[in-house]
C-alpha cells in the first residue's frame, strides 16, 4: 500500500518528464491480468465513466468490457450510497490529494455485494490537468470473514481459556482480563480493570511487572518472554505464577500486551515435597547423603569455604537392637535426632548417614569455640539416658571432628577425614572423640592426588595391560586373561592390589573397566590363532556390572567397535556379586550371551552361593578361587571342596577353570579332577601384547606329564 506522499509524486516513465496518457494506461492495464488476479484494476476518465476494463475486473464484478465500457462508476455502490452522492463525493476526494483508499460493500452485476477494498488515484495531463482516474478493487470479503471468524476464535479461548489471560497497554495497565485470572487473583472484572501489573505483584516479588524489559526498537513484535512471580490475591495470599508476556503490533499501528498468568503453586509446592523427600531421612527427618551433599557444596561456595564436621557413631546401638527390638532402636535413633534438632548452636546442621551414624556440620567453628570443644561438646551432648520401653537405656557416641580446606579438600573428603578420627576415638572407648590429626590429613590429600592422577590415566591412555595366558590339559592357549598395570612415573609399577582401592575410593571402577575393555577387545581382535584355534579375551568387571542400566549397550559398543568376535569374549563377575541378582541384571547377561558373551564366576568358593541360584545364573564358566587350589595337596577339606566344585560344574554344564596353579603336583590333581582350563605362573606370568602374541606363535605350552 502507497502513503499519501508517494501519491502526491506519482513514479514518472524513465526518460520522461509528464506521466502516460489515458491510452498508454489502458494497454498497460491490459498486460496486468496474469499477474495481478485478485485486483479488478480499470480506469475512469473526469467524469467517473469507466474507459478501460481488464479480465479480473470482469471476474470481480461481474461485467463484461462490452457492458461496462462508457457507463458510470456509481452502479457498483448500493443505492444508499448512490443517494448520498458518494461515489462523486470519492473522486472529488482523490482530486484534491492524489489519492483515495477506502474499504466498503460493492455491488455485482447480479446485485450481490461484496466487502471490497478500493484504491483511487489521479491521472493528470502534462498540463496538470485531470485526465481521470485509476481504480483498483478487491474483494476482500472472505479475508474479512476469516478474520472476523479468528477474532470469534480468540475471544472464546480468552474467555474459556483454564488459565489467566490479561491485556496490557505500554504502562501495564490491565484493559481486559478473563474470568480466569480474575478467580485465580479473588477480584471481580470491575475491581482488576484498570490495575497495573504492579498493583497484582506480591511485595515479596520485588520491583518490576510483566512486560520484557528488552522492547527497544528493532525487536521482533511477537517476541514473548517468560518468568515465574509471586502474585497477590486480593486477600494478600501469595500465589506462584508462570507469567508469559507477548507484544502484538495491529496493523494501525497499535500494540497491546497479551499475558498468561498459570498458578503453579501446587507444582511448587509437588516439587518442593520430592526435593524434601530425597533429601531428608525418612525415619528421622534430619538430612540424608544427598541432602547432606547439597548442604556441604553450598557451604563449600560460601564467603570462606571452611566449615567443620563432627562424625558421630551411636555406641552400642547393635546391643539396643538386639535387647529391645528393631523398633525399639528405630525410637532411640528418632529421639536423637529430636535432641540434636532441638539442641544444635544456630550454626550447626544434623544429618543422618546411616543405621546409627551421623554427622553434624558447623559453619562457624569459632563461634563454638573451635574444632577440639566443639566435637568435646557434642560427646557430652550425646551422652544421656533415655526412656525406653520402660527401661532407661544410656546412650553415648564416639565422635571424630576434621576441619575443611576448601583449597585441597571436597566435602566428601571431609566425611573421609571425620569417618577416620571417628573410627580412631572408637578404638580408646565409648564416648570418645579424636581430630583428624596432620597425618590423617597428608593421607586424604595423598589419597586424592591418586586419585586424579588415575583418573588422568585413565583419560589419557596412561594404563597398561599384561595378559595372562590360560591353558587346557594339553598346553594350548584358549584365553588370555587381561591384568591391569599402572606405569607411574613416579611410584614405578602399580598393581590391581594398588590401583583398585584407590578407584573405589574416587568412583573411578565403572571408568576403569570400560578402559580395560575397549583396550582388552581391541588388542585381542588382532591376535593370532592359538594351535589352529582363536584365543578368548577375559576381563574382570569391578564398577560396570550387569546392575549397569547401560550394562548391554556398553558391552555390545565395545565388541562392535573392536570387531571382536562376540564367542571370544569373556567377561568374569566375583561370585559375592552374582550371589543375590536380581531378575533385571540377569536378563541382561542372557541377552548378551544369546550373542555369544560367556560370563564366568569369579573366586568361587568364597561366597555364598547356594546350588538353585547357581544354576539359575546365565553363567557358562566357574573359576576355582586360588586359595583352594593352593592347599590342594596338603590340606582334605580343601581338595574335597575342588572335587565338588568341579563336579558340579560339570552336573551344570558348565566348564571349571583353576586359579593359581603353580606347582606339577597340583595340576595333576586338578586334571585328575576334570579341570578344564588352568591358569597360573606354571605356565606364564602375565605378558605385555607383544610377548603374548610371540608366545601364542609358538604352539603349545609345556605341562607336567602325569606320573
């Protein structure tokens, strides 16, 4: 659309000075048709009589060129207007200024009207004299209809709509609202008409309203914004909100903002109860772990990041339980924890850790007195008698305290160090209390540098594996069994005995193993053949156990992307952790056996495994734990227990594996049993890939002959 400016200096023909005469416009209109079809476009000379007439025109209303050429311009207007003088009164209108717009109902040749929107402009000779005029119409009645049927639409959702709907103007004042907002807020539509954004705020929201600051010029009009406030009803109730805002630009040039306003208290509310949930004990209320955690890095981030835990074991609790009951216990735990709620300093949270074990966090140690009578002050706080179902039981606590460095400390480390001067003040008697002395603290931050350095080794590549060869009765190769080696650069060669311990303490297993696995299968899928046969990979598991939720698709990732053949895989699991599977994690070793895994108990012997849940495990092999293979030819009891084994491996359809076997003597007895794979520095220690590979190149190992 054209402002009155442009009409007023009408686009002049390149290299002409005067605009086109009335011809040159009615051959240009005639080219106009195929690319302009919902515009009837013609021409009127000073009169108002039509002179030129395109198709479109024909199609809008209703005349054919023959019918139409010559007569006025009044018959398309309704005879109300007609009486009015209107259509002259448009194109003296147009004269004057240039130009005339105007949107109103038209007729048809057929007498049947249609909303039309109407541009006149003014063509004039070179003299600037009026010559006539150039008329284009619209039909604009469908576009109408849908924009009233849009407007009807959004009325009903306004009105119906579940949640707050309010219209602002720029000074956020409230022009309309919904029936809505005004039940959420407790206001009748009179009573919220003309309030501002701030007047529905809650003085604890602060200041501001719900309109974006960000509305500058260049921003996009229908940009919304979201925030959650704090409302107040009309009773001063506070209600939580999510506020959305959006600006709508009118096509005059108009804007208002259209806000919806969804209570959301009860979701705060939902939510708070499951954040409480897991982060509170539920027999005693006090803090649980994670709870405990939260607190702890809050304290960690706060202006000094130093703090004090005092760790605290109940002594005796176990003679309460046994004496009394378990409920009975569960009451003297819930009574401690009132006594530390109702009797803490201000500065001092409670929170239990387990059975009878809490831990209590200062986070001013000096407004206590410091470190050494604060913990003094908890034992004797802790030291009391309480009534117990009609006995009065003496309760006392051992108590260890440590300080937090935030410079080389976690708050975990500080429940390590607390745990130890704890266990430390256990060790002098009931009611004691120790401090974690210097070399505790060296200990912990040793222990801590281990563990991000193994954890750099881990990232980096900066483990090593030996491989340990495994052997059937005739000497050849048919596993390999991976041994994990850490090559410090400082401490020299560090074993699993080493690198375990300090990947528990430093929740590294589950990263350990996935590194001990992709390097095992990788290395494996390049080895030669073994006496015309291929050669299995065994890799203990530690931290990705089949409890693992990503337990299948870690495994099947590792074998597909070494290209390892899934029948030469062998993953070992200790006995004590297959003993009580659930059903979940042994479905998922049955799928990945289906594939081909073989699973193998590790250490069996020394757990607890009875022969129904033996045999209910989707476990193909079981290894004969070391300590009985040792004593095998000096002690009965543990050749009798190897006998049995073996044979119920074998009653199960499971294959034996030996550990540990060192001497002549005791592989022939193990082979006189039905062992079915040896493992042991009788035949090798654990080799570096090199060494194996060169060593499954040269045929079978040698074994003892049978005497």
């Amino acid at each position: 659309m054209t402002g009155p400016r442009d009409q007023e200096h009408p686009t002049h023909d390149e290299g002409r000075g005067y605009p086109p005469s009335r011809d040159e416009v009615s051959q240009r209109l005639a080219l106009l048709p195929e690319s302009m079809n919902e515009y009837a476009i013609f021409s009127l000379d000073a009169e108002g009589r039509v002179q030129s007439w395109n198709a479109n025109a024909e199609r809008v209303e209703g005349y054919s060129t023959v019918d139409i050429i010559g007569r006025h311009f009044s018959v398309f207007y309704p005879s109300e207007q007609i009486a009015t003088g209107y259509p002259d009164w448009e194109l003296e209108r147009a004269a004057e200024v240039g130009f005339y717009i105007d949107e109103g109902w038209r007729l048809r040749k057929d007498g049947s009207r249609f909303l039309a929107h109407v541009v006149i402009t003014v063509q004039r000779t070179p003299e600037g004299m009026l010559s006539g005029f150039i008329k284009v119409v619209r039909d604009i009645t469908e576009a109408r209809e849908r924009e009233r049927r849009s407007r009807r639409r959004f009325t009903d959702l306004f009105h119906l709509a579940p949640v707050g709907i309010c219209v602002l103007d720029d000074s956020e004042r409230l022009l309309d609202a919904n029936s809505a907002l005004c039940d959420l807020l407790g206001y009748g539509l009179s009573e919220i008409h003309g309030k501002t954004a701030a007047d529905l705020l809650h003085p604890r929201d602060g200041d501001g309203g719900f309109i974006p600051a960000t509305t500058e010029p260049g921003v996009s009009p229908d940009r919304g914004d979201a925030s959650q406030r704090v409302l107040a009803r009309s009773d001063g109730q506070q209600v939580i909100c999510d506020v959305h805002s959006t600006l709508s630009v009118q096509e005059d040039g108009s804007r208002f903002w259209l806000v919806g306003i969804q209570d959301i208290s009860e979701r705060i509310r939902h939510t708070e109860e499951l954040h409480y949930q897991a982060t509170h004990d539920d027999l005693t209320g006090l803090l649980n772990r994670k709870g405990l955690s939260e607190l702890l890095e809050e304290l960690r981030g706060g202006p000094t990041g130093r703090f004090a835990g005092l760790y605290c074991d109940i002594d005796n609790f176990k003679r309460v339980n046994d004496s009394l009951g378990h409920e009975a216990g569960d009451e003297l735990l819930m009574s401690l924890a009132r006594r530390l709620r109702g009797g803490l300093p201000e500065q001092c949270t409670a929170a239990r850790l387990s059975g009878d074990e809490f831990l209590i966090v200062c986070s001013d140690i000096d407004a206590v007195g410091g470190l050494e009578a604060f913990a003094t002050w908890a034992a004797e706080f802790l030291n009391t008698a309480m009534p117990m179902r009609g006995e009065i039981v003496r309760v006392s606590a051992s108590v260890g305290a440590a300080m937090l460095d935030p410079a080389t400390m976690t708050a975990e480390d500080l429940m390590r160090l607390a745990d130890a001067a704890m266990l430390k003040a256990k060790s002098g008697g009931a009611g004691r209390t120790s401090l974690a002395d210097s070399r505790e603290v060296a200990a912990l931050s040793e222990q801590v540098r281990l563990e991000e350095e193994l954890r750099q080794a881990i990232d980096n590549d900066g483990l090593a594996l030996r491989y340990q060869p495994l052997v059937d009765r005739h000497g050849t190769v048919v596993m390999a069994e991976a041994l994990l080696r850490w090559p410090h650069p400082e401490r020299g060669q560090l074993a699993p005995d080493v690198i375990i311990p300090v990947a528990e303490q430093g929740d590294l297993l589950r990263s350990l193993d996935l590194w001990v696995l992709r390097t095992a299968m990788r290395e494996a899928a390049g080895w030669p053949q073994s006496n015309g046969g291929p050669v299995n990979i065994a890799v203990n598991l530690g931290g990705l156990l089949p409890a693992d939720p990503s337990f299948v698709d870690e495994i099947r990732a590792v074998v597909t992307d070494s290209d390892l053949d899934w029948h030469r895989v062998i993953l070992e699991v200790l006995e004590t952790v297959l003993v009580d599977l659930p059903e979940q994690p042994r479905e998922a070793m049955t799928e990945l056996s289906e594939k081909g895994v073989r699973f193998a108990m590790d250490d069996f012997g020394i757990g607890y495994s009875s022969l129904a849940r033996l045999n209910e495990l989707p476990t193909q092999i079981i290894k004969l734990d070391r300590r009985f293979v040792s004593r095998l030819d000096t002690s009965a009891a543990d050749y009798a227990i190897a006998r049995a084994v073996v044979d119920m491996a074998r009653a199960m359809g499971r294959a034996c594996v030996a550990e540990g076997v060192e001497t002549a003597t005791q592989f022939r007895l193990l082979d006189g049993l039905g062992v079915d794979v040896f493992q042991g520095f009788l035949f090798s220690r654990p080799l570096p890939p090199a060494e194996l590979r060169a060593l499954l190149d040269s045929g079978p190992l040698p074994v003892p002959a049978g005497e």
